[in-house]
C-alpha cells in the first residue's frame, strides 16, 4: 500500500473506475466539482452507479487535494480541462506528477467565435492535447496519461483489461504501473505521450462511425472494413498532430478501436447508433449523462484538415451527418465509391 494518498479529479464513470482501481494500491482521494455529487459519493459511497472502494474518500477542495498528494489523476472533460487546470494550478509544485485520462482535445478560438464558424481556423497553434494544457497552464514538469480499451463498466466489474502510461519520464510510467496494476488489470508503458494521447482521442471519431453503421444493421464485414480504414485515417491524422504510427498500432490504438467500435458500453458508438436509427444530435447530447468526446473531435479534426490540405474522408462524413447536411445511409453511400487501390500507406 502507497504511503501517500494518490489523487483523482473528476468523478465520473472513468474517473470513479480510476480510483477504485488505484484504491487496491493505495489510499486515494476524490474531488467532484458538483456539490451534489460529492454529498452522493460521502453519504452513499457511491458515484455513477459505481459503488466507491473502501480506500478512497471523497474531498471537497482542491487545495487539500494538491496540499495531500504527490500524484494525482485528472479525469474530466477536455470542454472543462483547461478551467479545472486553472483551478488547480495555484496549489501545484514541480514535484507534483499529472496522469490524465481525458481523451479530447483543447482548442483556443477568438473570444465569441464558435468552431463552427466558416472563418475559424484550426492548426497545430490553437489545438492542443491534455498533457500540453497541463504544461501550459501549471509548473508541473512530469507529466503522462491514460489510454486504452478502459470500458469503465467493464473494468468495474472484474473483467481482464489493460492500459498504456505514457510518459516522457520512466519514472512517470512506473509510477502509474505501480499504482494501478493489478491482477485484472495490466500496464504497459509508451515513450509517445503526444502519440498515445493521440490514440485516445481520434479512435472517438471512429467509433461514433461504428456505431452508426450498426445501427442500420449492418454486420462484421463492414465493421472490419471501417475499423482497417479508419486506423489508416488516424494514423495519417495522428502524423500531422505530432504522434508516430507506433502508438497507433498497439494496445493504446487497434486495442482501443476495437474495443471502442464493437460496444454499446462507448457513449460514441451509441451516438453513432442512435444518429443512424433517426435522432437528432441534441437529442442524443441531451439525454446522455457524460459527454462524448468524438462529437467535438470531428468537428476540431474536421477543421483541422481542412486547414492542412489532406483529406480524412471518414471524419468530413461524419462532420456533414452531425451538421445535419448528410444522412448516415448517404455519408456511407460515398464512402464506399471513393478509389482507394492501396491498402496500407502509412509505412
């Protein structure tokens, strides 16, 4: 057992799982920024539905939080990210370390414009990953994140699973190793912070695609072909964010898309599912508890493309479905007439 308590922001359904494994491991305190939450997880040792484990304690401050550990987990939003650093960052020293599990992206617009607005440009500049808000907002130095088929349910009930670490620090890596495996749960590690994070974030688009094409009831076979072409389209994405194609093709990558692709427990698969049985995107938004990532990654990447002059077929589709502008029948239409007469062209 860690002599330290170890710390989690963010209590949501990954973020609860997150500290309930690190709980086997250690004692683990757990901040939620909604009064209502937290009063939930004190007086009925719950959150989300999941039940919380013995070794962890809810705590209502974040200076408390920063002031009693060493390292801490943050696991919010990527809309809230940046804020939740803000807030924190005052009460942070270098020797504290930073492990997210946050799989978005953050994006710094002109004050009053929208992503959506046709001149809003999108480049490497203003789009940045988790672990780069953190570096940019705290003086924090050791820095890493969380990637894998975490299916939180999942992992919550006992099932196998496994992570990746990334760091650029081996002593990042073996710290999250340490606090987080277990005898269901194994932890590898991975140099390729940008790329791992990369992974995490871009299977999303993926997945919400997945999911709309079971949901008109199609079957493995175009499952399998999505899957192949979209990993081609994140590795080619993921290049032009500043990650390398081995990240890509691990358990942080394939592993994840896969997972992510083939199960209603992925808030983006059902996005993608109930957008191809009929619903409207605010309804779906509307109705779901946590938010899913991949609806802002499309619009982010989708941009971002744009700017850089390469095409992601598979990401401008799903954009023109979730702008309303294309039905997932048609978006699926033309991507199966697109010439492609290469397979693999990323190596």
């Amino acid at each position: 057992m860690s002599e330290k308590p170890v710390g989690v922001i963010g209590a949501g359904s990954f973020g609860t799982t997150v500290a309930n494994l690190l709980a086997e491991n250690a004692h683990v305190l757990i901040y939620a920024r909604n009064k209502e939450q937290f009063k939930q997880m004190r007086d009925q040792r719950r959150s989300h539905d999941y039940p919380l484990h013995d070794n962890v304690r809810p705590i209502e401050s974040l200076e408390e939080l920063a002031a009693e550990t060493e390292i801490i987990f943050p696991v919010v939003s990527s809309s809230g990210f940046r804020q939740m650093m803000q807030d924190l960052a005052p009460y942070l020293y270098p020797y504290h370390t930073l492990i997210h599990g946050t799989k978005g992206l953050d994006v710094s617009l002109p004050p009053g414009s929208d992503i959506n607005d046709p001149d809003v440009v999108i480049n490497r500049n203003n789009v940045k990953t988790m672990s780069e808000v953190i570096l940019e907002e705290s003086v924090v130095v050791k820095v890493g994140c969380l990637a894998g088929p975490n299916l939180a349910r999942e992992i919550a009930d006992d099932h196998p699973a496994a992570t990746v670490v990334a760091s650029r620090f081996d002593s990042v890596i073996a710290d999250g190793q340490k606090l987080l495996r277990n005898d269901r749960f194994q932890v590898y590690g991975n140099k390729d912070l940008i790329g791992i994070e990369l992974t995490g974030v871009l299977k999303n688009i993926i997945a919400i695609a997945a999911g709309a094409l079971s949901g008109l009831g199609y079957g493995e076979n175009a499952r399998a072909l999505l899957i192949s072409r979209g990993m081609v389209e994140m590795i080619h994405l993921g290049r032009a964010l500043g990650g390398n194609t081995e990240a890509f093709i691990g358990l942080a990558g394939i592993g994840d898309l896969v997972a992510t692709c083939s199960s209603s427990l992925s808030r983006n698969f059902t996005v993608g599912y109930r957008l191809a049985k009929g619903e409207t995107l605010d309804e779906i938004i509307n109705s779901m508890q946590e938010v899913a990532e991949g609806v802002n990654t499309v619009r982010i990447i989708k941009k971002f493309a744009g700017h850089y002059g390469f095409r992601a077929p598979i990401t401008e589709k799903l954009y023109q479905i979730l702008q309303g502008k294309a039905t997932v029948k048609e978006a699926l239409q033309y991507l199966m007439k697109i010439p492609l007469n290469v397979d693999i062209d990323f190596l």
